[in-house]
C-alpha cells in the first residue's frame, strides 16, 4: 500500500468527522454533534486499547476499568467540587475540581495506575488466560461500583453540568466537540510517534515473537507492562471526556459491555492501524443509529457485520479500503 | 594459561524423568571456536538455553566474564554479552531484514524505552544496522519481509542480529541446519569471520564445517560430556566414531 494513498483515507476520515460535526451545527442538529463528539470519544478509547491489543497483541477485555475509572474520576472530582465537601483533607485539603485541565491528567494518571496494577498481574498469563484474567479485574471494579454507595451506586452519579475550559463554552455542543476533537488530534498524533519510536518497534515485535526479542536483551514483559500502562492511561481520558458529555456517570461504563464495544471499535475498523478505531467507533455508532431506527435487535446485525469483518476483512475496515484504493487506483 | 570468558560446570537439567544435560562441564576461552557436537537429542540445544538463561537448570554454575550469572534473565544475559542464534530460524516476521537487526542493535544499547524519536531515523541505530547487515552478506534485502527471505537468508539474519548485539561470545545453535551437506560457502566464510570478534560456542550437525571451523570440541551423548579435547584429538578418536554409530567422521 502506498503510504500517500492511506494518507489520503486517514485524512479523509478525519475531516468528514469534522465536517459533519460543523455541518451538523450550521443545520442546528445538536444531536448529530452529540454522535459526532461521542465517535471522537470512542476513538480515543479505541486508539489506547489498540496500542495495547493491536501493537502489543495483548487482548484485553478489560478496558472498561480504565474507561469506567476515568469517567468515575471525572465525576467524583466535579461532584465534590459542587458540593463543597473536601476530597481529602490529608496531607493537604483537595476539594475536587471543575475544571477540565485539572481533570484530565488526574483521570490519566488514575487510570494508568490502575493499569500497572492489573497489567503487573495479567501480564505474567498470556491467550485465553490474559483475556479472563484482564475481563475478571474489570467485573471485580464494575461491582465494586454498584455495591458502592457513596458516589450512587447503581444509581450512577449525576455531575449536572460540564466542566469547564478556559475561554470555551462546554455546554455548547460544537464547542464541546472541538475539545474532544482536538484531544482525538494529539492522541492519534502520540500514538503515532510512539509506534515508530524504539519502544514501538520493540512493542511490536514482542507481539510477533518473544523469544526474539528477548534474545537481543529487551526485557519483554517490561515493555508490555509500560505499554498496557499507556493504553489505560488514553482510555481513561476518554472515559473522563464521556461523563462530561453525558452530564452523568454509572457502573455501566465500567461492564464488560464496554470493554466489548471498545474491542469492536478495535476490530471493526482494523488491529494495529493507526485509523482503524476512528473508522470502527464511526461505523459503530453510525450503524447503531441507523439500524437502531429500524430495528430493535440492531446489535444482532452488528453481530453479523463483525463476523463478516472477522472473517473477510481480518485487517478490518483501513485494511478493505486500503486494499481496495489500491486494485482500483 | 588464559581465563576462559565462560564456564559452566555441572549443567543439569531435567525434563520430567528424562535428563536432558546432565553435570555439563563447559568452558570457552577468549578467540576461539569451541564446537559441541553429539547425536541428535543429545541436549544440545538444551544446554545452550541453559547458559543464555531460557531454562531455569535443576543445578549447575554458570560463570561469564568471571561473574556468577546464574541470577540473571535471558535478557539481562543477551545485554551482558551473550547472543545467541536459534537452530530454527526465529526472527521478527512482519519486519524487514533492515527492522530485524535494528531491533538488535536497539537491545544492545540498551535504549528501548525512548518514546519519541523515529527509530528508523535514528542513525545512530541505522547505522550499525546497515552495517551490520552487510557484513552477513544481505545488504541487498534489506526492505524485504523476513518472511519473504529464503531459508539461507534466515540463517544469514539469524547471524546479522547476533553480530549487531556486537557480544563477548556468541552462542550458535546449527547455524548451517538445513543448509545441506558443506554448508554453503557464504555462511562458513561469515562464520569464520565471526570469531575475530568474539568466541563461538557452536553447535553443529555437520562435521565438516565443525571440523573446518573449531579449534576445541565436546562430544555429548545423552546429555552428559563424552570427550572434550582439540579438534585433532576428537577427530582421532574411535570412541567418538562408535557413538555416532556410522554418522559420518571426515578423516
Ligand atoms: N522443552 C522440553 N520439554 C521436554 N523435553 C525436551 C524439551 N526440550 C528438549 N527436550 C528433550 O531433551 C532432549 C535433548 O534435546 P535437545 O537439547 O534439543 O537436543 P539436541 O539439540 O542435542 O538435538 C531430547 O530428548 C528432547 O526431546
Ligand atoms: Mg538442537
């Protein structure tokens, strides 16, 4: 495949996101930037499983731990700040925030460090064992939540408005997908220099054979450990990003039902393609829409679509276009 | 009389009832090629993941560069000086021939957790990579898939990734397997180029290029030392003809 021509599709894919969203505002669809902001979302969670699942070949399906803790992150920071009541008042007193640049790189940092903790652990199992043992974590957090009553619960906890940015209006939907565009940007633009860095090249081939790269003296598992630390750590910013967006945050981020969905953004829109969870979260969203409106059971065809993907397209949706781009062009 | 660079001593190392080595006594001295030969099953193999660290032994010492090395991982052991090649082709698949050694020149320099810079733009990784590719004859391919290579090239990268992790000694597991009855010319004449730069511990099928090539030779059979003595020595003698039992000793 030639590298201008994928250029030329990854471009394309962003702008029509953009495109959309901007359209969607002169038409005064609030809605529509909704979708928008929420693919922008996904994509980021995405792009973090992907470094992980994709370039590491670790199958996690536990992510929504990382996504669940960093939208709970985001809502427990602004619930205190709203009601006055300190966080902590030891070693210093911390009475939560609103503010969104303050938000963020705690729900990161939290996330990452639930990473090192789960991926310390998962990582010394690999296959079917690293699936159970990652999705396991994620079940033990998602009824700790539920049975947790202090931040609601089951209920979920409302956070009533968003967040703030300086000089930005976060109510307002295209403003607020500008944020999560903008963030999508920086992700897919660090994700990229990563995978050519050292540590990406030693990423990748740990993923293809470790024996190897063991024998020329990089320690294997440290390399993975880092790598599920980062990919928690993106996940968990679109997870802060996500309760904004909603206003609200429950248990049902952090189920195995998310950690399913963002897989399939993962899958659908092709493994350790740069692109490929922007492409799979639109198709995602998308067709839940689409196919939502005529039928209850939409997730049923989804089922299907992924089965063809699975079995038609391995390298997902990037990989057909690309292949395609290129017996036509 | 030189210190040998490595020295093992009482190699053990079960596989449930079998002992595939048992009491290995080994030792490799500065500029020289010490082959280890023996039928096949003989644990060859086996010994040398024992002394690159990819099997935890039941027992024995194993000492590198006079230090104890028995506490380290195989990676820790590949940093320190040890590089080793597999006797099954075992390279990085989806990378090129030129990523495959960069990969190595990578490890060696110990530098594998810098996030930003472009590691196919860092010259200070191109370069010796390029270099050292060319030095296994396979300068020409070096944009080609390692899955794409031939079954020599294999051997040849095997061989570009241990030179790139610029070793004390090099461990080569039948570097010639499946080559053919000689080997081929390119691979001894790279062999033979390798031990200006380091000692060889070599395994090897072929007992023609074993006898070209080492300087001192162990016999094992069933995992345990037969005879060890100069090449002369070993060629000479009859015990070593009987345990092969009809495999082929050049006169
Ligand atoms: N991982 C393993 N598990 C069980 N048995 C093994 C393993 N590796 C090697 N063996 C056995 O140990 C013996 C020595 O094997 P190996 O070291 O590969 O021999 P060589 O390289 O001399 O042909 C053989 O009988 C082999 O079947
Ligand atoms: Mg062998």
């Amino acid at each position: 495949m030639s590298i201008t021509k994928s250029n030329a599709i990854n471009t394309l894919l962003i702008a029509g996101l953009l495109f959309a969203a901007l359209c969607a505002h002169v038409l005064s669809e609030p809605f529509i930037i909704t979708m928008a902001t929420k693919i922008a979302i996904f994509a980021i969670a995405g792009i973090g499983l992907n470094l992980a699942l994709g370039y590491g070949g670790l199958v996690s399906f536990g992510h929504a731990a990382f996504f669940g803790i960093g939208g709970y992150v985001c809502g427990i920071l602004a619930s205190h700040a709203r009601n006055f009541e300190p966080l902590t008042t030891w070693p210093f007193e911390f009475s939560g925030t609103t503010s969104m640049l303050v938000i963020w790189p705690i729900a990161i940092f939290v996330s990452s460090l639930l990473a090192l903790l789960i991926g310390a652990i998962s990582l010394r199992t690999t296959g079917v064992y690293f699936i159970m043992i990652t999705l396991a974590f994620a079940q033990m957090i998602f009824y700790f939540a539920i049975s947790w009553p202090t931040y609601g619960g089951e209920d979920g906890l409302p956070t009533y408005v968003r967040n703030s940015f300086p000089g930005v209006n976060t109510l307002n939907p295209i403003e607020y997908f500008l944020i999560c565009f903008v963030l999508l940007l920086i992700t897919l633009i660090l994700c990229s220099i990563i995978v050519n860095s050292r540590f990406g090249l030693a990423l990748q081939a740990a993923r293809q054979n470790v024996r190897r790269v063991t024998s020329v003296g990089i320690d294997v598992y440290k390399v993975k450990l880092v790598a599920f630390v980062i990919s928690g750590g993106i996940t968990g910013l679109a997870g802060a990003l996500y309760t904004d967006l909603n206003r609200f945050v429950s248990p049902s981020v952090l189920s195995w039902h998310t950690s399913g969905e963002i897989m399939i953004f993962v899958i659908l829109g092709g493994v350790a393609h740069l692109f490929g969870p922007l492409a799979g979260a639109a198709l995602f969203i998308v067709l839940e829409f689409v196919l939502g409106g005529f039928t209850e059971y939409w997730q049923m065809w989804l089922g299907a679509l992924l089965l063809l993907v699975v079995l038609y397209a391995p390298k997902g949706l990037m990989g057909a276009l690309n292949a395609s781009w290129r017996s036509h062009g | 009389m030189v210190d040998p660079i490595l020295r093992v001593k009482g190699a053990t190392k079960h596989f449930g009832a079998l002992v595939a080595c048992d009491h290995v006594d080994f030792d490799l001295k500065p500029g020289e090629i010490h082959a280890v030969i023996g039928p096949n099953g003989a644990g060859k193999s086996t010994f040398i993941k024992l002394v690159a660290g990819e099997h935890v032994p039941n027992s024995g010492e194993f000492q590198f560069c006079g230090e104890n090395i028995g506490a380290l991982s195989a990676a820790q052991r590949a940093k320190a000086g040890l590089a080793r090649t597999f006797q099954v082709s075992s390279v990085v698949n989806e990378f090129n021939a030129l990523q495959n050694v960069l990969l190595a020149v990578q490890g060696a320099s110990g530098e594998t957790f810098s996030f930003f810079k472009s590691a196919m733009r860092d010259d200070e990784l191109m370069g010796p990579a390029t270099k050292f590719l060319m030095r296994a004859g396979l300068e020409d391919r070096s944009s080609v898939l390692a899955s794409d290579l031939s079954h020599g090239e294999r051997r040849q990268l095997e061989i570009a990734m241990a030179l790139a992790m610029e070793p004390k000694v090099f461990l080569l597991d039948e570097p010639m397997a499946g080559i053919g009855p000689g080997g081929s010319k390119v691979l001894t004449d790279i062999l033979d180029q390798l031990r200006i730069e380091a000692p060889i511990l070599l395994v090897e099928h072929d007992m023609q290029v074993v006898f070209s090539l080492a300087d001192r030779i162990t016999v094992l059979v069933e995992g345990r030392n037969f005879v060890t003595g100069s090449a002369e020595d070993v060629r000479k003698n009859p015990d070593v003809k009987k345990a092969y039992l009809g495999e082929v000793v050049p006169e």
